[in-house]
C-alpha cells in the first residue's frame, strides 16, 4: 500500500510526538510510526515511572511492593490516556511498526503483521530517541541485569540492588530505591558521582547518599558476578571487594542513540554512532527535507530538549518563511535527587573556553547558613551558584541543589535567555523565607564587591573581555555549538 502525506515523523517518545502533534494541529497530514509504545522513552521507562517512583517511595507509609505496582499502574494509564489521545487527533494518522527510510521521500514501514506500507512524503522527521548502554558482567544471569527499561517491571523491591553508573539515572534511582528499603550500592569507575557536574555538586550528593546509607564504590570497576552467592566482585584500586545478597545489578553507563536499521546510510543523512544523527541548531540534516528531534541527536537528552527541538522543527516545517535567527536555547539540566541539582546556561568549561577566568565572577549561596528557609527547614547541605561577567553582571551559567532545584532553575533560565542582569535580580523582590531569596542574596553580594570597588572591577572587565583562549581543548560538537551560539 502506498499512501501520500505531508510529514512522516519516526519515533513516537518527546520529540516526535511534539512535531507530529504541532503539524497536524495546523493542518498539516502527518504519519508517526512507532515501533513500540506512544510517549517513548519519557512516559515508559524514563521521567514517568521514575518521577512516580521517587515520589511514592518518598512516603514513610509506603509499602517497596505496593509501590512498584503504583508506578506501573499509572505509568501504564497515561500511556493509555496519551495513546488514546494522540490516536484521536485530526490529520495525524498514528502507524504501529518499524520504519527504515527508503528515498528522502519514501519510508518504509514493517508493520506487527510483517507486512510492509509505503509511505511517500514531502519532509521527515528522525525522533527515534537512545537505549541504555550495556555492559557485560562475567556470570551475571541475564534476569538479574537490569537496565532502566526493566527496572520498572520487577515485582518485588530487591533487598540489595547494584548501580553501575553515578550519573544521572543511577543517582535518582539509588536514592528511589533506597527511601523503598532496598539495600543501595553505587560503583563507578569516576572518582565521584555525577562526575559531568561540578565538584561541589557531587560532593552533597554524595553525602546526601551516605546520610542514607548508600554505599559507594568509586574509582572502581565491575569484575565478576558469583551467582551461587549472589555477589558481586568490583576492583577498586587492584583491590576485589565483594558485595553480598544482590537480588539485581541495574547497568544505568550511558545511553546509546538509536540510528541502527533506519535507512540513513541509503539516503545519506550523515550520523555517527557516537554522537547521532548531525543536525545544525534548527534540527536541519545535511538531506534538505530531513530533520532531527530529541536524544537521537548530539544535543539532546531529555524531554524539554526534545520538545524544544521539535518545537523549531514545526516552525520550519510549517512557516518556511520565519527567519531562523535564534540560537539553539540552552537546555536546563536536572538530576531528580535529594536533594536535587538543577544547571543552566553555559557549563564551566563552556564558560572557560569564552572567557578569561577573570573576568568571571562566581558566587556562592550556601542553603544552610545564608537562607532562613535553610534554618527552618534543617537543610544542611545545598547551594546555588552564578557565574557572571564581572562589572555587566551578565549572567553566564547557574547551578542549583536544593529542594525543588528544578522549580527554581528556570528564573536563571529565563535571566540568561533574556539578558537580564545581576542588577536586575537585585531589584526583584523576593518572598519570605524562601530558598529562592537566596538569589537576592548572590545579587547583593555581587553588587557589593561590584560597587565598593568599581574602578577595579572596570579595570579588569576592560583587561579581559576581549580574551579568547586560543586552542582550549575542542569539546563535543554539541556544547561547542552551543557555546559559539550563546
Ligand atoms: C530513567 C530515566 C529517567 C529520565 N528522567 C528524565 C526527566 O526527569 N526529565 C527529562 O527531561 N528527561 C528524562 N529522561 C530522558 C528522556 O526520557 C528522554 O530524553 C526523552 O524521552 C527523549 O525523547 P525522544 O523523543 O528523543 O526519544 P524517545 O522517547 O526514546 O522516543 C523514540 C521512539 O522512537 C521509537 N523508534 C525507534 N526506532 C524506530 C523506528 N525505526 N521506527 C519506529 N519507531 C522507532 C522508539 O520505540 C521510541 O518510542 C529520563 C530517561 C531515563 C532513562
């Protein structure tokens, strides 16, 4: 069979969802194919069931077994709900099977039945999204592997589970699993968890996890499983320790972007398996009316990335004739912890290859002695962080861990994006007591050392803001564009 549409879009997770929904909802015809289930990685097995879990597990009432199947539950109703939906939504014809690009204007799709659809079109849109990496553990059972896509589906909470992997996923997840009474042991060959944040950031969540009891293997590597006594050896310095009674060993080492079997080689769309599918920051492909959304890219890793993404794709797709003058946004990125870490904006070393470290000025509240809502809420680790340009107050990048980080992020979000200043955050006016007048207090002290010394502080920006460092180490094409764009 062969049918004609305006847009075909592959992979129904964050990415392809926004770009279908948003053509079809101006008119356009469009075709989504998924191979599995609507809402991808994001409402499966990634933020929903996570989110869910973090909150239930959370609960002093809350019983490890109950809530696994709690998250499930509603994990799987608004997967209904979602498919429900977007099934339902005019000019967006919903296709179940697996697609492989034939022409840059036939897809074709394996339907569940082994029969093949042809679909021929005016654009694509490539959001087939990423899957957990794998590692191999000698003589660990493939039913005590686990990786975020199973996570989920276990029944029973294990009395002792195994974290491969202090990033992101793995921390969220040690601390879940934790508050629901599970046994938590993170290993990790970095010298400290979320080793891509700063070290100050690591150094609270770390003790955040040893409050709870999480045990951490750093600067150590997986060596072997023992099945008959379920444990785990992990090398650590040239030494073995063991770790007893793991019911499960959850692999969370990184993601892998899904650019396998989709025909990209025959039409010539240009990708690498490290980085995906290269796009320029309007999700253009180097194949004219080919796009890409989401983690399948170099720049994304989550839903409000891809989201983003899809959002400039739509734009282009459906009014050609906009400019494009906008840079790629900056991404804000979460670690859903406890507490959580939120950043913003340009990232340290983005930051050092633009500008001269001193013409930088980075400051420092600390949650526990400089906010009252720190006192009353007994919160003794947690901080928020601004690097700005000394003397503009030009706001470069934030970093935040706190409780509800994440709700607070998107004020500087908002300053950066916008070009609002540290004076301007200054004369906001901030409610009581709240961790966020912690940011009034970064902006009184950036005022002050501003202002008591301003022929200093104009000295020194005039001295060092024409600085570039020449030949700093190239960084992953995504940050640099980025970097080149902000
Ligand atoms: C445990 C975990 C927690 C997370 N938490 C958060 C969070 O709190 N906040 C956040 O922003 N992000 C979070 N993320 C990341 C977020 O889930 C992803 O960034 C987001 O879902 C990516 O969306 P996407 O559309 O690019 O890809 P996906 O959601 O992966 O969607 C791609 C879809 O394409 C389909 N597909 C692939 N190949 C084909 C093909 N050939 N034909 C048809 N269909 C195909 C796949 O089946 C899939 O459904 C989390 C991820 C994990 C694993």
């Amino acid at each position: 069979v062969t049918d004609h549409v305006h847009t075909v879009v592959i992979g129904a997770g964050s990415g392809g969802l926004t770009v279908a929904y948003g053509l079809a909802s101006l008119g356009k015809p469009v075709a989504l194919i998924e191979t599995r289930h609507v809402g991808g990685d994001c409402t499966n097995t990634g933020c929903i069931p996570s989110k869910t879990l973090i909150h239930l597990a959370g609960r002093s009432d809350s019983n490890a077994d109950a809530v696994l199947a709690a998250v499930r539950r509603r994990r799987d109703a608004l997967r209904d709900k979602e498919t429900q939906e977007f099934g339902a939504v005019a000019n967006l014809r919903l296709i179940s099977g697996r697609a492989r690009l034939v022409s840059p204007e036939r897809v074709a799709v394996t339907l569940p039945d082994g029969g093949e659809r042809i679909l021929t079109t005016r654009h694509i849109v490539l959001a087939t999204g990423a899957r957990p990496r794998m590692l191999a553990i000698p003589g660990l059972p493939a039913e005590r592997a686990l990786t975020s896509e199973r996570i989920f589906e276990i029944d029973t909470a294990p009395r002792h589970l195994a974290i491969i992997g202090g990033g992101a996923i793995g921390v969220e997840l040690a601390f879940a699993f934790r508050d629901l009474g599970s046994q938590v042991s993170i290993i990790d060959i970095a010298p400290r968890v979320l080793i891509r944040h700063l070290p100050e950031v690591s150094r609270v969540i770390e003790a955040s996890l040893h409050t709870r009891g999480v045990a951490l293997h750093l600067n150590a590597r997986t060596h072997s499983y023992d099945e008959s006594a379920q444990t785990l050896r992990v090398e650590q310095s040239g030494q073995i320790t063991s770790l007893h009674d793991l019911d499960y060993v959850l692999i969370a080492v990184g993601r892998e972007r899904n650019v396998e079997d989709l025909g990209l080689e025959t039409v010539g769309v240009r990708f690498s398996t490290q980085a995906g599918i290269e796009t320029d920051a309007y999700g253009r492909t180097n194949v004219r009316n080919i796009y890409a959304v989401g983690d399948v890219t170099a720049t994304s890793a989550f839903t409000h990335s891809a989201n983003a993404q899809g959002r400039r794709v739509v734009q282009q797709i459906a009014f050609p004739w906009l400019p494009l003058r906008t840079p790629e946004p900056f991404y804000p990125e979460i670690v859903f912890s406890n507490p959580e870490v939120a950043t913003t904006g340009m990232k340290p070393e983005q930051i050092a290859q633009r500008y001269h470290p001193n013409l930088v000025k980075r400051i420092r509240i600390d949650l526990a002695t400089q906010t009252d809502r720190g006192y009353t809420d007994e919160v003794h680790h947690g901080f928020i962080m601004v690097d700005a340009v000394r003397l503009t107050g030009k706001i470069l990048g934030a970093t935040i861990v706190a409780p509800k980080a994440s709700e607070m992020i998107s004020f500087f979000t908002l300053a950066i994006q916008e070009g609002i200043s540290m004076y301007r955050l200054y004369r906001t006016v901030y409610p009581y007591p709240t961790f966020s007048s912690g940011i009034q207090k970064a902006t009184d002290t950036f005022l002050r050392d501003t202002l008591t010394d301003l022929r200093g502080e104009l000295s020194a920006y005039l001295r060092y803001r024409w600085f570039q460092r020449r030949g700093a180490a190239s960084f992953a094409s995504a940050i640099d564009r980025q970097a080149r764009q902000s």
